[in-house]
C-alpha cells in the first residue's frame, strides 16, 4: 500500500486515492509537518485541510505516545526498521482525545536519501473504548466478588462461633435436665442446630479459595495524578471555555492504584467539564484535605448541579442519567464509586441545581504508612 502511495505521489496520481480512501492517509515531510492530508483525515483530526497543513504532527500528539512514536521514526531514517505501527492519541481540534492505529513508512529517492514519510491513520477510538469499558466492568466485577467473599468470611467465623455455643449450652441443659432425653422437642432443636454446624462448615470451606490482593496498593502523590488528569482534559477544557485549578498539597500521598487514581480523576474532571453552565464561564477547582485516616479530595464545580433530593439514591446507579446530554451513558459515576470503594475509601457529593457540584473522594492517607516504615528502618 505504501509503495502504491509513492508511486501515485510521483505520478501526480494522489487527488484520487486521497478523496476515496476510508481511513486517513498522510503524506509527512522529515521534519514533520503534514505536505498532503486526506480528507478522511481531516475528518478524523476534525480539522479542515488548511488548519491540518499548519500543524506538524506533535502538536496533535498526546505527549505520552510522541516519545514512542519519535523514537520508532529515528529507527526508521536510521534503516533498522522498514516501517512501524502503533496505537497513539491525537488531540482532535474539539480538544477531544482519538485513538489512532498509526502505520508508518519512509520513502527513500532513486539516491536511498529520505525524502519523507506516509502515514496511515485508522480511527479506533470506539474499539478503544468498548475495551477499556469491558476491563473496567471486570474489575468492578471482580472487587465485588472479593468484597463478598470477604464478607462471607466474616459471616461464617460469626455463625461457627455461635453454632458451637448453641452446641455447648444444648449440652449443658441434657445433662442438667433429665427429661430432655426422651424430648422430642429437644431432639429437633439439636438436630437443627447440627444442621447449622454442617452448613457453616461449608460455607467456611468456599470461603477459603479467595483472598483479597493489596499487592497492586501503592502510595501515590495525588497532587502528580491531578496534574496528569488536567493535562489529558486540557484541549476539551479549552474548547469548552473551563478554567480548572489544582490547589492540591503536592506533599499528599493516598493508598491507591494507578489506573484506578488516574479513571476517578479523570472521570470527574470529564464531567464537569460536560455539565457545565452555558451563561457562565466554566470553573472547575481541585482541593484535598486531611480527615482522620483519610485524604479527602474535592471537585468542585459552578456547572448545572443536580437535584439530589429527587436523584441521590440513584446518582451512582448503573445506567443513570440525569442531563439531556448526548454523550451520557451513565456508566462514569457507577464506575467511579466501585473504584473508590475497592480502595477502601468512600464518596460523596453536594451539589444545587444551577449552582454546581462538589464531589468529595475519601482516599486512604498514605503518609502515615511511609512513615512508619521509615521508622522501621535501622539507622
């Protein structure tokens, strides 16, 4: 396909294959600025022709991926690799992020000199999504089924305690009361209370085939994730007119996972950037404070703020949605709370119809574990 590219670019052949081509085609000059865009380019980058041509690609680049993506091309004009692909992130002109499978060749002339490079860009944003939906969905399964087992745990240990004392005192009294002997009565009850022994006996036996994994718990610097947060909604925060202020302590530490840090984040900054107020200039504020054991991080709003007395009890259900917005789901909240709970933390909100809202994540403090393990240190 490349060489079909070159061959038509020397042959002034391209007008065709660009106007028809289903996924986006660009030819890029070695110092990578765009030279040709096809239209379906333009269509995914959703820029026009014009506005793409002044661009070189890492402007667009996700800075995450523009490290990958440089160091394949130095490989490329080297000679130790004929051509790449990778999965990458474009910054779309809406300020939203695209997820691209990016295929990457160098056109040589007849002297074996670079003269430049052909791209092809295929959107697989969706296909992106669906997958990390799936992978979130499993890991909410998955902490569910670990917190239910951690309590039938606890049941079990309870019911075999007090399954054994019923045992002990039914004891006691045949011995103190001679009657209780030939009592059917009795003999029922000891058999019922028999039958509870058995049913905790297996109930402790499934329970043993499962424990929970704090191996992936690490403390994590909240004010460096929020940094991170901001900077992957910064192109849509901008579109939308949003200023959003990181007054975090950069001395927090939580107990957390990364991916489960940088999704509640994430999730809660993309919200209020989409719920904001259209006659007023949108102001999001960031903000964490120390509560006993926990780290308490705020996301505060002025957007368009729900009715909690009429949605509270459903405001992190699954599949609810309470803005005509198009892209709502209501996937996010139900998400977000499952990944806060399964970090041993908890989440709350306030918020006033017209006013805004303010999430409040209760994260585990961090601090006071490093510490104790440096006092554990010899000296």
């Amino acid at each position: 396909m490349e060489k079909i590219i070159a061959d038509a670019l020397d042959a002034n052949l391209l007008p065709d294959i660009f106007n028809h081509a289903y996924h986006g085609i660009a030819i890029v000059g070695l110092d990578g600025k765009w030279l040709l865009v096809s239209k379906s380019l333009c269509d995914i980058l959703g820029y026009s022709e014009s506005e793409l041509l002044k661009r070189s690609f890492d402007e667009i680049t996700h800075k995450e991926d523009l490290k990958i993506d440089l160091r394949k091309l130095k490989k490329l004009l080297k000679g130790e690799i004929e051509s790449y692909k990778m999965e990458k992130r474009y910054f779309k002109k809406n300020g939203n992020l695209v997820w691209a499978q990016l295929s990457v060749s160098l056109v040589k002339n007849k002297d074996n000199k670079p003269k430049y490079f052909i791209s092809q860009v295929q959107d697989i944003t969706e296909r992106k999504q669906e997958e990390d939906e799936k992978e979130i969905i499993a890991n909410v399964v998955k902490e569910q089924n670990e917190r239910l087992l951690n309590f039938s745990r606890i049941i079990t240990h309870n019911l075999r305690t007090h399954a054994g004392n019923l045992m002990t005192l039914l004891g006691f009294v045949e011995d103190e009361i001679e009657e209780t002997k030939t009592n059917d009565s009795f003999e029922f009850l000891r058999q019922a209370v028999s039958n509870l022994q058995e049913t905790v006996t297996h109930l402790t036996e499934i329970a043993k085939f499962s424990k929970y994994d704090t191996a992936e718990l690490k403390a994590l610097n909240l004010h460096d994730f929020a940094v991170n947060a901001i900077y992957n909604v910064s192109a849509l925060a901008k579109n939308s007119n949003c200023i959003i202020e990181n007054n975090i302590e950069d001395s927090l530490l939580v107990t957390g996972i990364e991916a489960y840090l940088d999704s509640i984040i994430l999730n809660l900054l993309t919200n209020a950037i989409k719920y904001k107020a259209d006659d007023r200039d949108c102001i999001i504020v960031l903000s964490a404070k120390l509560e006993g054991d926990f780290i308490v991080l705020s996301v505060k709003d002025n957007g368009l703020g729900l009715d909690l007395e009429t949605h509270g009890n459903k405001l992190f259900s699954l599949y609810q949605t309470f803005h005509n917005n198009k892209d709502s789901r209501g996937v996010g909240l139900f998400i977000t709370k499952n990944q806060v709970e399964s970090l041993d933390g908890k989440i709350d909100v306030k918020s006033e119809v017209n006013k805004g809202s303010e999430f409040l994540v209760y994260l585990k403090n961090a601090q006071k574990k490093v510490l104790r393990n440096m006092k554990k240190k010899p000296t």
